[in-house]
C-alpha cells in the first residue's frame, strides 16, 4: 500500500514538536489554576444542532466549514469545530444551569473546520478556551481578559495586542445589521463578490473580511452607534477597568467575530508575527446561548486561544526551540553477557528519575558509543562489562570530554543527578 498520509490540514505532532506542546498546555494549567478554573473534556463528535441552533444558521463555520455526516444510525453529527457549544450543552446537561454558583471551565483540545489549508490555518487545529458562567458583570469580562493577559505573557509572548469591542444586546444587533446593511448597500460594486453575497445574509462579517475594498469600506462603520446606553455603559465600564489594572488593549468599533452567539464585550487577540491569519484567540460574553440551547437564563463569557498559532508566534519571537533530549545516561554494554545486568542497572536508576536508555541488541561497544554520541553529545555512558559487574560498578564515560571514571553502582543515580 503506497503513499498513504495524513490528510490535508491535518498535522501529525512528531516527538520534537510534543515537547513543546506539553510546555504550552503545563504553563497554562499553571495559569489557569490561580483563577479557579477546572477542566472539562467533551467529546470531538456531536449532534449537529449543538453546533447549528448556535453559532448561527448564516455562520460560515457551520454553512461552509463544518464536517457534518451522518452516521451509522442515520443521525446528523459533526465534528466539533469550536469548544464554547459542546460545553454549554454540557452544563446544561448535567444540570449546572441551575446551580446558584459561577461555574469556570477550561479545555484544550483539536477542533476541526474544513478550511482552505494555510499557514496557521489547519482542519484540525488545537484550542485552549474558557468559559464562565453565572456572571453578568463587565468585571467578570475584565477578569477574563487579565486571565488572557497572563496566559499570553505566561508563554512568554510579547508582540501581541488586544482589540475590544462592544456587539450590544440582540436588539443592538439587529440595529447593527441594518446599520451596515445601510451604509454598505450603495457601495455594493466595491464589495468583493462573497461581500455582496453577505450583505443579504449576514452583513456584520463584512467587517472581518480581508479584501482591500471591504476593509476600506468598513473604516467607516462604527458599531457603538447602534448600541443602547446600557450595554454601553457595561461597555465603558469594562474599557475603564482594563485600563486601571494596566491591561494592554484597544477599542475597534469594526470587531466583529465570526460566531453569532457574542453579545456585549468581544475581542480579539492578534499577533504581528502570524501573518494573514494573525488571531491569535478571541471571544466575548454570550449572555443568550445557555437560554437559547434549552437552559435557563445563565449569562456567560469566554475566550479561546488556537495553539499552533501561539507556537507559530513563539517561533517568530524567539526562533524554533531546541528539541528536547529524552535521556540523561545511555547503559551500555562490553558483550551481550552484561545485558540482563544493564536492564536491571536501568530499572533501578529510573526508580530514583534518572532518565536511561540501556542497550539491549548484541552489538560492538563502539557502536553503542557512536549512537550515545549522537543522541547525547554532552551525556553520559555507563558502561558494563564483565569486571565492572564483578565488581558493582560502571565505567562512566563523558561524551563531551572522553575522560571516564569508576562509579559504584549504589551511588550513580546520586552521581549523575549532580552533573
Ligand atoms: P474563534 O475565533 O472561532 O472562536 O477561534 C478562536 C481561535 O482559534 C482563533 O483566534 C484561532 O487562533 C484559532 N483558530 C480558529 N480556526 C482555526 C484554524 N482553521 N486553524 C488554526 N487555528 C484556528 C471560537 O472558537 C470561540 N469558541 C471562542 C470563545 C470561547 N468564545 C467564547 N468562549
């Protein structure tokens, strides 16, 4: 069977690359416990109405980028192609709707959208999100984006910036659709052809399409004009906040987000390393979804963070990282008769977290030396033979110096821990 691959959009994270990965999801656990949240795993398959009644029947992630099939038994599912849907239809669920309490959840995890394959545009792509609920309070948004703050700077990211926006209530939007609606419509010509498709049915993300003449044409639009004095008061009260705790942000009264479920606050994380695809995360408060997808009236807000990108913004920072090395010392052995001896030599040493390979295939030492040399060139090699086994003790030999020296097996875990 010739040629088979992983497929278009997808990615295989090879040993090199998983290390990084583990550092990014550990500092952010690390992160993420300091404020209180807790994980939740939902599963990558659902039925499609989770995802249909809401992030909007006019999305384009549900009307052209959902993997949608039905299965077996004849049931629509998809993929889940974002994380906020699956854990609200959790919560509700499970019950959590009725509880008095604010509920805070994290999850990182792949997400699929059948996208045009690009650079930091995958089909399956990894996010890390969050989701509180119970809070209508714009210090709740706020504290939300201190959390977004500190994960960013927790990975050691610098060049990113935070663009804020308010989509006001549903009455507000309805207003803002025909807000753009009117002032797009007599410059219809100028929009790009999916534009003048989007003016009928969803004229907001306009706003978010990338064509020169639609960005033109959208430095016109100001979305707080439509907005009612109190979700602008919410508003202003959360850019207020942000600005006394130091938080690093801009107003953009063009943001608009892809989903349709935002209500109030929403923004964006973009980064100038990244390219055309320069989000790095983004989400909002959805103040209606809990109720909309059979719950009770729970406010809510969250964000989420697509984790190639972040990789994809470490590596324009800082450069590739260096790979990981797997091992600490290499057992290797004279002849084949020292290899039980060396098994049992590594057991005992991984007992006490050094980190070993010992050598199990009958094969010159000089061969064992050469590949110790090329996994490890500033390691260790213990070396067995027979005397060294009479004697329980190892040869150690320094890769980096060539010099060796005698250790007794009893005191090498100590030994190599002090290097
Ligand atoms: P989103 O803006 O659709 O929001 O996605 C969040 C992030 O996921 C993006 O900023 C981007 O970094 C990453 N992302 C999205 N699509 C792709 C792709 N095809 N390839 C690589 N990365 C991608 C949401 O998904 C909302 N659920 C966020 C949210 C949570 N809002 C409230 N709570």
């Amino acid at each position: 069977m010739a040629g088979l691959k992983a497929l278009g959009g997808t990615s295989d994270i090879l040993p090199d690359e998983a290390a990084a990965w583990q550092a990014l999801e550990e500092k952010a656990r690390r992160v993420l416990r300091r404020y209180g949240y807790q994980e939740i795993r939902t599963p990558l398959i659902e039925e499609a109405a989770v995802f249909t009644r809401s992030l909007g029947e006019a999305a384009e992630i549900v009307t052209k980028q959902m993997y949608l099939f039905e299965d077996r038994g004849g049931r629509s599912v998809a993929l889940r192609p974002e994380g906020t849907a699956s854990v609200v239809r959790a919560f509700i669920e499970h019950g959590l709707d009725r509880t008095a309490s604010v509920s805070r959840f994290y999850y990182a995890g792949p997400m699929f959208r059948a996208e045009r394959p690009q650079a930091g545009r995958r089909r399956q792509f990894h996010q890390l999100g969050v989701e509180v609920f119970g809070s209508a309070s714009p210090y709740q948004d706020v504290e939300v984006l201190c959390l977004l703050r500190r994960l960013l700077e927790g990975w050691g990211l610098s060049g990113w910036a935070l663009k804020v926006n308010s989509l006001g209530c549903r009455e507000d939007r309805r207003r803002m659709v025909d807000q753009v609606r009117r002032q797009m419509s007599p410059h219809r010509a100028k929009l790009c052809h999916d534009c003048q498709e989007r003016l009928e049915k969803n004229p907001l993300r306009i706003l978010d399409c990338k064509e020169k003449g639609c960005i033109q044409l959208s430095q016109a639009v100001d979305l707080l004009e439509s907005v009612c004095p109190t979700c602008r008061e919410h508003f202003e009260q959360v850019t207020r906040t942000l600005q006394a705790l130091q938080v690093p942000f801009q107003r953009d009264a063009h943001l608009v987000r892809g989903l349709e479920y935002y209500t109030r606050t929403a923004f964006e994380v973009i980064h100038s390393g990244l390219g055309a695809h320069n989000a790095l995360g983004g989400g909002g408060r959805y103040d209606d979804l809990v109720e909309q997808m059979g719950g009770a009236a729970v406010p809510a807000t969250g964000f989420a963070v697509g984790l190639e990108r972040v990789l994809l913004a470490l590596e324009s920072e800082q450069g590739k990282p260096p790979a990981a090395r797997p091992w600490d010392a290499f057992v290797a052995t004279v002849s084949p008769a020292q290899i039980g001896e060396a098994l049992a030599l590594a057991e005992s040493l991984r007992q006490e977290e050094v980190r070993v390979f010992a050598n199990v295939e009958d094969r010159p030492l000089r061969r064992q030396l050469e590949q110790a040399s090329k996994w490890m060139p500033d390691g260790f090699v213990f070396i067995l033979g027979e005397e060294e086994v009479a004697k329980g003790i190892v040869t150690v030999r320094n890769l980096s110096t060539g010099k060796q020296e005698q250790v007794r097996h009893s005191e090498l875990a100590r030994w190599i821990k002090g290097r």
